[in-house]
C-alpha cells in the first residue's frame, strides 16, 4: 500500500516537471529569410519611381532610398509642332536603396564611376560600364544585367520628349514613365549584356563590370524582383 502511494507521488512529481519545462521552454519560430529579402526588394521595385532624384555626389552619399542622376540636353522631333526641340532629361546613375524587414535588411548601393570604349574578343566594339556595388547579400543569389539598346534615338528622345512636355519636368531615361514600358511600345530591346563581378578587400565593395554594345541607352541591373537602369555619366 505505501509503495502504491510513492510510485503515485513520484509519478505526480514527474508529470508536474514534465508540464513546468514544456510551459516554460522557448518558442522558436520558422524565419523564412528568403521571404523576407523578396519582400523587400519587391517594396523597392513598387517604389522606386516615388524615390527623390538627387545630383548632388555628397547628399546622394549620404541619404538612403534616393536615385543619383545627372541631367543632360538631348535633341527632339515635335511631331505637333513639326520642329525639332532640345530638352532635358536626367540620367540614373547610382542607387543606395534599404528596406528593413521583420528579421532582415535589403541594402544595396550601385554607383556608375566611369564608361570608356573597350574591343570584345573577335574585335567587336564595347560600352565598359564601371559600377561601385555594396550589397547586404554575397554572393548576389539572382544577378542579371542586360543592356537597352533603341531601335531609332530619334523617335526614343521624341517620345520622353511627351513626358516632359506633359509633366514639366525631365523625364529619367529608363525610369519613366515606368520600367520596361520604352521596351512594351517596342522603342528599345533588352539584350543579354556580358559582366563580370569583382570583390576589392580594401574598399570592401565590390566592382561590377559590365560590357554593353555601343549603341546601348543604359543597362538593367536585376537583383529579381528588384530592377534599376543605369546609364553613362556622360
């Protein structure tokens, strides 16, 4: 009889330590990073057009979500005037983007230095875009570069040349009036560009280097889903 209430008492003392740990143990929940970074660039992507355009070297260095463009005169036909005009437009040449998630921050930094003339192999000629990169990812799991290369510039100025008379202010090559829209009217062809991506340990960002024909307006950058053009600081 009093072993059967000892077995029962220890019985009891085990369940209660059993019961204590599990209502005590730490909860661990799923983080699904991949998610989270995807969601991320995504909220860059849908609001890159509504980012503030700078050319100023030393706010765009030191602000975060902001384009760096330079701003340059290119010739129009205005097809209601009937005469060729001369407008502006502005260039995207650098991106320092960041959206923080739940457990993770998207940071990437894009800058063009320089584009100099450079012979392929087999002699063809080249657009060699320099490009300083710093990204909170490595290696960039989703990279691809292609270049926009127009079917006539005339008709391509021409038609930004609409935006700005519209808006009142210069439209960005590539940018405006959206993404990928000079490619949907059929004005530019995105062609696969070739690129090379190299790490420098004593600036510790990298260098991306990019070879587009010649002809080329400015290339895309894709970290999917997140896309940027970049052009020539010409």
């Amino acid at each position: 009889m009093w072993s059967l209430a000892y077995g029962l008492i220890a019985l009891a003392a085990v369940a209660f330590v059993v019961l204590y740990a599990a209502a005590h143990a730490p909860n661990f929940t799923t983080v699904n990073l991949a998610d989270q970074l995807y969601n991320a660039k995504g909220w860059l992507a849908s609001n890159l057009l509504s980012l503030p355009k700078v050319d100023s070297t030393p706010r765009f260095r030191t602000s975060v979500n902001v384009v760096r463009v330079v701003r340059i005169s290119v010739t129009a036909y205005d097809h209601r005037t009937r005469q060729w005009v001369t407008f502006p437009i502005h260039l995207p040449v650098g991106y320092r983007l960041e959206r923080v998630g739940e457990n993770a921050v998207y940071q990437i930094y894009l800058n063009v230095t320089s584009c100099r003339p450079i012979a392929l192999q087999g002699g063809a000629g080249a657009v060699l875009y320099v490009v300083e990169l710093k990204h909170s990812l490595d290696p960039l799991p989703w990279l691809e570069v292609y270049a926009a290369v127009p079917h006539n510039l005339t008709q391509y100025y021409s038609w930004l040349y609409g935006y700005y008379a519209a808006w009142g202010r210069p439209p960005a090559a590539g940018l405006d009036p959206r993404i990928g829209a000079d490619a949907d009217v059929g004005l530019v062809d995105y062609v696969k560009a070739e690129w090379a991506l190299v790490y420098d340990a004593t600036s510790g960002l990298s260098v991306l280097y990019v070879a587009a024909p010649p002809s080329a307006l400015y290339v895309l950058v894709v970290d999917y889903p997140l896309t940027v053009p970049l052009a020539c600081p010409r």
